[in-house]
C-alpha cells in the first residue's frame, strides 16, 4: 500500500512538471495534470490539494538538482581559494543549464513575469539550510584569502547566474542565426566561463 501510495504521489509530480514545462503555470490546470497522471483530481486534490502545492513541490525539486549539480555530493572543498571556488561553482551552474534547457525557460518566464513565483523561489533558497551551510563555508573562504570586507555571497551566486544565463541565451541567438559551428561554439563557451570568474573577482577587492 505504501509503494502504490508513493507511485501514485510520484506520477502525479511527473505529470505536473510536464504539464508546467509544457504550458507554463497559468497555462497548466489540475484536472490536466490529474489526466496525465491517469488518476482521479479527488485523488490529486487528496495528495497536494492545490496547483500552488505542486509547483512548489516541482521548485523544491529541481532546485535540488540544482544544489546537486553545482555541489556534488553535497560538499565544497574549504581548501580550494576564492576564485577557484567561483570557477567551480560558475562551471558546474553553467553545465546545468545548458543540460536542462526547457526548465531554464520555464523558470525565467515564472520569475520575471510573476512577482508571487518569484518570491515563492526566493524563499526556497533563502530557507535552505544546505545553502546556509555551504554559504558559511564559502564566506570562510573569502575571509582566509583576504576578501571578507567587501564579499557578499548572494551578490557572487547572482552575478554567476546573470552570467551563465546571458551566455545560455547567447547560444539560442546563435543557433537561430546558424552561427552555432561546433568549434566556435566550444570556444565561446570556454571564454564566456572565464570571463564570468573575472568578472565576479574583480567586483571584491581585498
């Protein structure tokens, strides 16, 4: 009963996240998401109640998967320096979501246009006690290499993110102007990373 209960819960979030990749989160009703799933919207209502649940269910997530891929394990080498902490963390978010296209639209188009949404992802991160930690962890590190009075993590992860998602966005324009030859495109790719470390290390000064 227990393994049927969790199949159920699991095939309901399946089909909500591919109904809300699909159509976006105003686009995406319930009774679609129940029809996906083949089970009853009693029965979807019984497990999530409402829409609103399922989709913070879907952020937590991939948020999660995200956290995964940008620290394996769940961990970060307190050894490393400050900027190769950067060229870790820059490389493995850029790897992420250039490997899962459609959720990065997905989310941009929910956060930029929705105010609510947004605020719902904010307070994912913000009370997320493995971000806490591995924050910790990275302040520490830029206080031993001398950068502890003017670094700011939050300011670090969003200049990464602005940068990764720019060159992301780069890559469809290129596609769509066929100007994706593999080789040049492999060469950009490697000096849009490099440029994303030195533009967030110069922004602190020691």
């Amino acid at each position: 009963m227990e393994e049927k209960k969790k199949s159920t819960k699991q095939d309901i979030l399946e089909a909500a996240e591919a109904e809300f990749l699909e159509k976006g989160y105003n686009g995406t009703t319930t009774a679609g998401i129940a029809a996906r799933a083949k089970v009853t919207h009693a029965m979807l209502h019984y497990y999530f109640q409402t829409k609103e649940n399922l989709f913070e269910m879907f952020v937590k997530e991939k948020f999660s998967l995200i956290k995964q891929a940008i620290f394996p394990g769940d961990s970060l080498n307190p050894d490393l320096s400050l900027e190769e902490t950067v060229r870790f963390i820059a490389e493995h978010h850029l790897a992420f979501i250039m490997e899962h296209p459609e959720l990065v639209k997905f989310m941009l188009k929910e956060m930029i246009f929705d105010e609510a949404r947004r605020q719902a992802f904010y307070d994912i991160v913000l009370n997320d006690k493995k971000v806490a930690e591995l924050s910790g962890i990275i302040g520490s590190i830029a206080a031993r290499d001398g950068y502890g009075k003017d670094f700011d993590m939050r300011s670090m992860m969003l200049d990464i993110a602005h940068y990764n998602i720019a060159t992301f966005i780069s890559v469809i324009v290129r596609k769509d102007l066929h100007l994706d030859r593999e080789e040049s495109m492999d060469v950009m790719m490697e000096r849009r990373k490099e440029e994303c470390v030195e533009l967030i290390m110069r922004r602190f000064r020691k």
